[in-house]
C-alpha cells in the first residue's frame, strides 16, 4: 500500500471533524447521523425492479438496446409473490447488519414505491398493486433495521433526460422532452420518499457518470441536495460518482474497491474525511443474474468486512432478490454465516474505528476507547509485529475465550507470541492500551 493511502486511511481512523465543506454547514442532527452511520459499519444492499423478471442482471436494458415501450411492458406481468418484507428484514437481521439500501428506482426508470409523479411505479402499472418500499419501511421501524434510498440520476426511460448521456441510447427514444421537467421530477419524487416512508438514514444517488463526458453538463445538485437537508437535515447524501464528494454531500462512497484501493477501475479518488462506505456483490452482479451462482465464501465475506472496517470504512453487501420476490436461498445461507460469525466478534467491528496499526498484509486493526483489536486474517507465522510506539500496551489476550497472549514490547513496538499460527477466519487478539 503506497505511503499517502496508509496516510490517508490513518487520518481517516479519527473521528471525522465537523468541518464544513465548502457552501454546506451540515447541522447538529446530520453529524450525530454521521457518527452512527460509522458505528453501523454493516449494511446490506437490495438490487430489485423489472430488470428481475429478465434475470440477466440490472442493465439488460441498455446492454441489449431494449426498446423502452416494450421494456415497459414487463410492468404488466410483474407479481412478485413471494415478496416477504418480515422474511427479507429477518434474514438481513440475522447476519448483523444494521442497515438496507433499497433500489427505489433504478436507471431503466420504473419507481418500485407509489408516487403520484408517474404512473411506471409498482402499485399503478402492476398486478402486484402493492408498495414494496412501503412495506420495508415499516419493516425496519419494526425490527430495529435503518432504511437507506438508492435513486438513480440517469433514466433510460424518460424522453426529459436530456440531452442523453452514455448509456441507454439504444432504448428507442425519438423525441425529448426538456431537463428542466426530469430535474423538478426527481425532486417530487426525493420529497416523496423522504415524506411518505418515515425517517430515512440515506438518500444513494447513482448515474453521475453517465454525463462524465459532458464538463458542461449540470446537475444542479445544490438545490436538490439543499431540499433533502431541509426535508430530514439528519438523512446522509451520498453520491456514487467515482470522484471526490461534492459540497453537500455526507458520505463517501467506493464501488466494489475498498478505500484506496482501485481493481475495479471505479475507486481512484482521494479518500476524504467524510464517513466511508464500501459497496459489494455477494455474487458477480447486482440486480438477478441466473447464470450467476459464483457467490463468494463465508471467509472472503468476513475479511471483506473486517478490512473496510479496518480501513475506517462501512461495508455495504449486495443481494439481488429474485423476480418472485424471494431472497436466492445461497443469499440467506451468507447471511446466517456471517450473522454466526458476528455473534461472537461483532465488538471488534460495531463502534469501531481504524485502528493505529495501518492496513497489512496479514490483516487490519479496528479500535474502540482503549481496547486495539488486531484482526489476524492471513498469518503463516506464530508471532507478529506491531509497530505501536506511542501507546503502552498493558494486556494482550485472544478475544474469543480471553486467552491471555504473550508480548514484548520495546521502543521499536510490540511483538505477540501466538501460541499457535492461526487458523481461524478472523484471528482477533485484543489489547489495552494505555
């Protein structure tokens, strides 16, 4: 890891300062929020919409040039049956996490809440005739589970998103409408969602990209940003733009990466000091792919969380439901794993924050009060070296059962003794600092 990224990422483990970015003095209630979205640390994303029925991921309507008249007739035949708001939130529940992100509508343009703004929503162009967002609200307030709102930016349907970004140009559109009518649209519907669901963590806006090619194009985020503040001044904005957060914006979003790192080509940007979130498939796509079994592991999804934690950042999982409406049985398998594995080490991450021992190979270090936990995730060795010079360390033991850890600690750090090379998925050594 280069020397600025550890850098970054160690000033990053503070807690974020209250301090204004340009034009946006965030209120008392939006820092407090800040302060718990960062405690959460764990939250689980729901790609779902028409794209469901087609099972071929959620682009299939601009990667196959999908005329929008007859995309749209997918609305006709949409009953999601065995859509279960209870089962949904009780399975997510189960793996520790303590936030959803729900696609309210996504870049093909169809509202999965009810809104009085367009008729392509899921209670007036269904069968199913019922209000998905709404029954997931009152879900969450039920079950303790904070709601947080995708929205997409781009919209591959709509005639007044114009002038057309790069995506969605083969969807059969001909004749445009004007953005001033797309940009007050968007905000009707945001001051639905924020009005008629109760109160919301976070509004997850996704599409900048889309115009990425146009320096000319604007956005006009200051006034939409400004609506949201005013309608829940504790609700977070994010942006899924790829680039440095914009004034306005609340959290910091990275796609498929984790913060300073890039494989994806999607997370280059500088890691600022806002509250950090890291988005991820438990499989290959976001919206339902049949052809997509490759769920990762119960490990790689316990090291994927532990290191966003220990690089100070939330881990957001995604899981793309069925066109039934159900949670694919391999989903809810991944989340009782790591639901089990958060029953025993969920202290180490709940709270937490980067700890003072940078990112390693052999894992990360998450840190509450006095207490350092050292997250031993790939060690092919019985002792491992810590460079902590500015803090005493008075104990050491294994977190699971208390073991205490033998160590030496000079001017140069400390050293653990384990007492076997781990094996464990998370190998935890707790130590008090002083």
């Amino acid at each position: 890891m280069k020397k600025s990224i550890m850098s970054l990422l160690m000033a990053a483990s503070l807690a974020f300062p209250a301090i204004a970015q340009p034009g946006y003095t965030p209120t008392k209630e939006n820092l407090e929020a800040r302060k718990e979205f960062q405690d959460n640390k764990f939250g689980i994303f729901l790609h779902f919409g028409l794209y469901s029925m087609l099972a071929d991921g959620e682009w299939i309507m601009t990667n196959k040039d999908l005329n929008y008249k007859e995309y749209a007739k997918l609305a006709g035949g949409f009953y999601p049956s065995n859509f279960n708001a209870a089962e949904w939130i009780s399975a997510i529940k189960a793996s520790g996490a303590k936030y959803i992100c729900i696609t309210t509508r996504h870049h093909d343009g169809f509202s999965l809440f009810n809104s009085k703004y367009t008729d392509y929503n899921i209670v007036k162009a269904t069968p199913f005739k019922r209000d998905i967002i709404k029954e997931l609200a009152e879900e969450c307030r039920k079950q303790g589970i904070n709601l947080h709102f995708y929205y997409s930016l781009l919209d591959w349907y709509r005639d007044d998103y114009y002038p057309l970004g790069r995506t969605g140009r083969g969807t059969g559109r001909t004749t445009h409408g004007e953005w001033k009518t797309y940009y007050q649209f968007m905000n009707n519907q945001l001051t639905e969602l924020l009005t008629n669901y109760g109160k919301i963590g976070a509004i997850w806006f996704d599409g900048w990209w889309d115009h990425d090619q146009d320096p000319d194009f604007d956005w006009q985020f200051p006034g939409m940003y400004e609506n949201i503040h005013k309608l829940q001044p504790a609700c977070l904005i994010g942006n899924n733009h790829h680039i440095t957060p914009f004034a306005g914006e609340d959290i910091q979003i990275f796609e498929r990466d984790l913060p300073g790192e890039n494989t994806a080509g999607l997370s280059g940007q500088d890691i600022s000091h806002l509250p950090l979130e890291t988005c991820n498939t438990m499989n290959g796509m976001w919206g339902y792919k049949i052809t997509d079994q490759d769920y990762k592991s119960p490990k790689t999804l316990i090291h994927y969380l532990v290191r966003a934690a220990g690089m100070n950042a939330n881990l957001l999982m995604n899981i793309g439901p069925q066109p039934d409406g159900a949670l694919p049985a391999v989903s809810v398998e991944r989340l009782k794993e790591m639901g089990d594995w958060m029953k025993v080490y969920s202290e180490t991450i709940y709270g937490t924050r980067g700890g003072l021992v940078a990112p390693r190979d052999w894992g990360v270090t998450t840190q509450k009060d006095n207490k350092l936990y050292v997250h031993i995730l790939e060690l092919q060795d019985k002792g491992l070296f810590l460079p902590i010079t500015d803090k005493k360390v008075q104990k050491a033991v294994l977190f699971k059962d208390k073991t205490p850890v033998r160590f030496t600690q000079d001017k140069q750090g400390v050293l653990l003794k384990l007492a076997e090379v781990p094996t464990d998925i998370d190998y935890v050594v707790e130590l008090e600092l002083k």
